[in-house]
C-alpha cells in the first residue's frame, strides 16, 4: 500500500549490522499520484513483524548527557531506533520522566540533528506509553517546549515540531478540549500572514487534520474555525503537490464531519448545508485541473472509502477518511517498525480496535487429555442369580463391562496417535 502524501521524511536507514534484517522501503511515487493511490480502495499483502533483538538502552539514555556533541546524537539515533523498531514499553515507563527531561535538555543547546532526534523519540514515548497520566504528562510539557523550538529555529525544526504535537496530543489528551488546544496552536501558525515553505505548510496542514479526525462533531467550536476552508481552497491554487494533497485530505476530512458552516465564514450565503457543499465543490473543481481534478474525486459522495489491512494473518478494516488518516499518519511516523507495533502496541490495538493472532494461539488447537478415567456398568441383580451371573457380568466378552472397556482403550489409543502426530479432528471426540 502505498503511503499517504510523504510530507514527512522517508524513514531514515538503520546502521549497516541491522539492515539486513529490515525490509527494503517502498518506492517513492510522485506526490499526488502516492496520495491518490492511497485513497483507492486497496488490500495489503500480508505483513508479518520484524525480528530484531531489543538492545539495553539505559547506557544509551546515560549517553544523553555527556558533553561531546557526537556522543549525544549517538545515544539518540540508536534511542530513535530501538522505540521505532521495538515496543519499549517497560523502559518507557520506568524511565519516561528521565528520558523526556534529557530530551528537552538536548532541544535547547542541541545541533539541528539532535533537536530532531530529539522531537522524534518525544513522540515515540508518548506512543509507546499510550494514553494515561504519563503521556497526558508530555503533552502538558509539549506547550512549554515546543514554541520555544519554532520560535528559536525559525521554521528549520517546524515540520518536527508539527510531527511530535500531533503524535503527543493524539496519545496524551484526556479531551476534545485538549486537542483543540493543540489544532488552535497549529491553526495560529498556518494562519500566519508570512508564506511558509511548502515542506512546512503541507505539514501543519496534515498534522491539523490528524487531531481533527480524532473530535467528534459535536465537540468542535463553532468560532475557531471560520477561515478555515477559504485557506485550504487558497492553498489548492498553489503550484506544489504537498500543499495540495495535505488540503484536498483536509477538505476530505471537513465533508466527512459534516458541519461545513462552522469552518467557513461564509456559510450565512447559501441556504442549506448541501448547497454550501456545492458551491464548495464547484469552486474545488475550478482551480482543480488534470492531475488535481483525479485528486479531488474524493470528495465525491459516492467514493468508496473502505480499505483492508492485514498484519499477520489478522485483517482490519476501514470505512472513513479520520480512520485511514490517522493509520496512514502513525505509519509514515514509525516507519519501518509500523508492523512490530501494530502487532505488539496496546495503545494501538486499542485505538484501533485491533486484536491480532499471536503465535501462541494461532492455527493451533488445544489437545486435552483426562488423567482419569474410568468405565462402570450397574445391573440389578436378584440375590438368588448373583453368584451364577458373576462370570458371564465380569469375564465374558461379550458383556457390557467389557465392551465399554474396549472403547475406552480405543479412545486413549487415538488420543496418543493424533497427539504424537501433532493435530487432531475435533469431530472424533464430540
């Protein structure tokens, strides 16, 4: 399946004594045509998770703060790695406090590298830890943080800076309250008179319209959003594939809700919902053209969006745009190691309602065996025949004593073949 707009870098190759083990990442697609495809209706092969050997990482963690520049990129790169690969989930919340204050330190007198290693295992955490009190912890800290870095880089961290908000507040928020604070965040920066670079648009467009996908349409503030639709038809007009990918799924998302007038300020001029709707799909058509004109059929009504993934032989199924948004974004973020947490992290089976077939119980059928047994035939007997009948009840062949020992033997005789053999028909024994 092919990945959703790749805003985000491709991710990163592991160090050479791992490669091997890894599997080759997919080909890179135009753009638009890697959105398209991943808005077809599609069905994935199966992926099986990776096996790699999970490292000790508290020296690692150490590492983070030693003096030597180098050292500390180090520590982190292998720290990225190991939560991308492997759910760290004991260490992550043993040491999260630990590792997340480390982190902060390296934001603030780190290299360009180390802050964006540094953001990137942020979010890993938050998504290793799953909801609850530890990673609503990061997501308070994120506001203390995170402007500090936008505003001290001056845009060179904000794509990262995009990444790890979204991640931390789809993990950490306790409500609707808490992820609007974030998607304002994001809308403030978006909504800013100075033009930023299409790297840094198409990101903040994306990660805004991954916390929406997960607000319920009741809870979103009908003021916030006013200009909201008439900034992403004027980024349609704009000639970059990444602008116009991340409006169109933005746009995509907003239908799919459902309430266009609480994101358009100029919903008083038409006289319903569907109209509105039109006139907005009009104007979408109109600056959409060859290319973007394949793009925008998503939005139609009659688009069937239903998607089936298959994680080991466990096949999960999507049927809107906030579903398939937020699966697409979480693999693009984790990359090479999206498998091993589909498979693996709680806080994804739950998010997802996701239960995969472990290879404890799968394809295997429990063989259980009595330890005790026995055959047992009552016959009346007037007292006067008892003593003329023993041989023919108890010795005879023939008898219904005998005749029930004889099947127990049969079944216990079974029992040991099919067991030694490795299966068994389960219609034999009812």
């Amino acid at each position: 399946m092919s990945l959703l707009l790749g805003v985000e870098e491709t991710p990163r190759r592991l160090s050479r004594r791992r490669r091997s083990n890894r599997k080759k990442p997919p080909q890179r697609l135009d753009p638009l045509e890697e959105f398209n495809l991943s808005f077809d209706k599609c069905q994935i092969e199966d992926d099986y998770p990776i096996e790699i050997p999970k490292k000790l990482l508290y020296p690692y963690m150490e590492d983070l703060l030693k003096k030597k520049l180098s050292v500390r990129e180090s520590a982190l790169r292998t720290l990225v790695e190991e939560f991308e690969t492997n759910v760290q989930s004991k260490f992550a919340r043993k040491y999260f406090f630990t590792l997340v204050r480390r982190c902060h330190n390296c934001l603030k007198r780190g290299s360009t590298t180390e802050i964006e290693l540094a953001l990137q295992l942020i979010g890993l955490v938050a998504l290793t830890l799953g909801e609850g009190d530890y990673a609503h912890e990061i997501y308070e800290d994120s506001f203390v943080f995170l402007p500090q870095v936008l505003l001290k880089s001056k845009l060179s961290h904000a794509v990262k800076v995009m990444e790890c908000l979204s991640i931390v507040t789809l993990v950490g928020a306790k409500d609707s309250v808490d992820t609007e604070r974030s998607m304002n965040f994001i809308w403030e920066f978006m909504s800013q008179e100075s033009k930023h670079p299409s790297s840094v648009a198409a990101s903040a467009i994306s990660a805004w319209a991954l916390l929406f996908s997960d607000v319920e349409k009741r809870s979103i503030s009908p003021k916030k959003w006013k200009g909201l639709i008439p900034y992403l038809l004027k980024q349609l007009e704009e000639d970059d594939e990444y602008v116009n990918g991340a409006s169109i799924e933005a746009l995509a998302l907003i239908f799919e809700n459902g309430s266009l007038e609480k994101f358009s300020n100029q919903a008083e001029e038409y006289a319903s919902i569907k109209d509105m709707k039109d006139g907005i799909m009009k104007e979408i058509k109109r600056i959409c053209n060859d290319i973007k004109q394949d793009v925008s059929k998503i939005l139609e009504d009659d688009y069937d969006k239903k998607t089936t993934l298959t994680f080991g032989g466990t096949r999960v199924s999507f049927t809107t745009w906030s579903q398939f948004k937020q699966i697409n974004y979480i693999r693009r973020y984790l990359g090479y190691g999206f498998t091993n947490h589909m498979m693996e992290n709680e806080h994804l089976h739950n998010f997802f309602r996701f239960a995969p077939v472990t290879s404890e119980c799968s394809d295997v059928v429990e063989l259980c065996k009595p330890e005790f047994e026995e055959m047992a035939v009552r016959v009346f007997l007037p007292e006067i025949r008892r003593k003329d009948c023993k041989k023919r009840i108890y010795l005879s062949p023939s008898s219904l004593l005998s005749k029930g020992r004889t099947k127990l033997r049969n079944k216990h005789r079974s029992l040991a073949e099919e067991t030694k053999a490795g299966h068994f028909d389960e219609e034999d024994f009812d």
